[in-house]
C-alpha cells in the first residue's frame, strides 16, 4: 500500500480593547477560505481563545471550540488536546449536527484522554437529557484511523505543557510500495512509528507559531509549550513541504506584526508560509 502526506496538523494568553474585539466580529463574519496547493483551508485560530481548522474537501475539522457552521458541518474532527480554546466546543460541535439531522460525527481523540471525553459527553448528556449520538475513538501516537479507502490518518507526538498530538493526513493507493514487499506486518507496523518525519516532508503542514517577535524569547515559548517563529527559520532546511500554514498567533499580535514578520522570511521559506489571521 503506498500513501503520500497530504497534510500535517500541529497545534498546540491575552487582552482585547473594544476596538480590536470589534474587528475581530466583522473578520470572523467575512472570512474566506484559503486556498492552498488545490486545498480550501478555513478556521479562526487565536492563542488562548479560539482555534478550528477545516478542510471542507476532505470532511475534516481539527479542533473546535465556538462551533462555526463550516466546522459543525465536517463528519470527521480530530481534537490534537485537551485545552479548552481548542475542545471546548466538542459537545456543543456533537449537538448542533444532531439539531440539523446530520449524521452523527467521528471524533478521534489522543487515546491518553479519550476517558475525560467519555465522561464529558455523560454529563453532558445528563443536562441537555439527549444522546449526543457520536463515535469517539482514541488514537495513540503512531496508530491509524481510515476516513475512507482512499484517505487516513495518522497520529504523530507533538510537544506541549499537557499531553497533544498531532495528525498527518495521507492519500492511499491500494498499493505496497516495493521496497516494502514482503516485510511481516509487525515490521511494518514497527516503521509507521517512525514516520513523525512525514509531517516535514506533507504536501502542507500546518503548525502554531504562536509567537513572531520579541514579544516572547524562545526560551520563554517553550516553557509554554508553543514554537517561536525564529525557531522555524533556524530550521528551514527540514521543511520540505510544498506550504506551510502558521496558526495560533498570540492575541497581542496587530495583524500588521504577523503580516511584516511573515513579509520578511528568508529563503527557502519565502514564497511558501501563509497565515491563517482571520480574526485579527
């Protein structure tokens, strides 16, 4: 079977004056798709408050909170951790397609937590007296889940305060490569283990950068559990992704900072680094 990453998913607080909140409404209520290597990619993904990717072309929402329309309408979402700025919408995201008669969503969660989600939905349950109808699986750094014949995907460790994951997206031919042929499927099981690379080398990897200037050292960043973007351009060589989406953007970002450190990357990341900054 031969598979090529397609997307690679990696995510791992702040003030507003009155004036930026309100920019932040008319941004959410305008915002577009980016359309990105043939993908339309849309979300709203502030540090600290609010992050939902969606991939409407493949079905897949990553992460949710505020449950937006385009995102409740995904049948697949997979949640990278327990943070509430990004599960905070689960029930409300299960809810929501029930009230629409939609079919009920496939939620995969990293396996360390799936026992908290359980209990989350029965209490749930419990207030809102309703099923909640929904699959929750547990996925574990290096298993698989398949969305359909032609399409899985795979969790990879990721690296923050609490335990996350991230989920590399693969397109599937029904084909085994031949420098695999004849390998026991133990083996082959041993060496997806070993594929976290495959998110450096995704068609598109989207991944936070929560912090662009010397609002916050690298130090600091880290201690937080989140990327600095000098920590990407030290770095560059190991991308080999066609485009790389930066999300997550702390809240005391004016879109002009992370518009002007963006403007300003060297090469070979100029030319293939977009910013999700709906919201901003």
């Amino acid at each position: 079977m031969a598979s090529s990453a397609e997307i690679a998913w990696e995510s791992i607080d702040a003030r507003f004056d009155n004036q930026k909140q309100q920019k932040k409404k008319k941004n959410r209520a305008g915002a577009e798709d980016l359309q990105i290597k043939g993908y339309p990619i849309g979300g709203l993904s502030i540090a600290g408050h609010e992050t939902w990717v969606i991939m409407p072309s493949l079905n897949l929402a990553f992460d949710i909170v505020k449950c937006p329309q385009h995102a409740i309408s995904q049948q697949f979402l997979f949640i990278s951790h327990g943070h509430m700025d990004h599960i905070g919408g689960l029930p409300m995201y299960v809810a929501t397609r029930g009230l629409y008669r939609m079919a009920p969503p496939t939620i995969i969660v990293p396996k360390v937590i799936k026992e908290s989600v359980e209990k989350l939905f029965e209490v749930h349950m419990a207030m809102n007296h309703s099923e909640l109808e929904h699959t929750l699986v547990g996925l574990d750094v290096g298993e698989e889940f398949c969305v359909r014949k032609d399409l899985k995907v795979r969790a990879f460790k990721t690296y923050h305060v609490i335990p996350s994951q991230g989920y590399i997206v693969y397109s599937v031919k029904q084909k085994l490569k031949q420098e695999y042929s004849g390998r026991p499927g133990a083996e082959l099981k041993s060496l997806r283990l070993l594929d976290n690379a495959d998110a450096l080398r995704a068609k598109i990897l989207i991944m936070e950068s929560t912090y662009v200037d010397n609002l916050c050292m690298v130090e600091n960043a880290k201690d937080y559990g989140h990327t600095h973007l000098s920590e990407i351009i030290s770095h560059a060589d190991r991308f080999e992704n066609k485009a790389i989406l930066l999300i997550h953007f702390s809240a005391w970002y004016q879109l002009d900072v992370i518009e002007n450190a963006l403007s300003a990357l060297p090469p070979p990341l100029a030319g293939r680094v977009f910013a999700l900054t709906n919201g901003f």
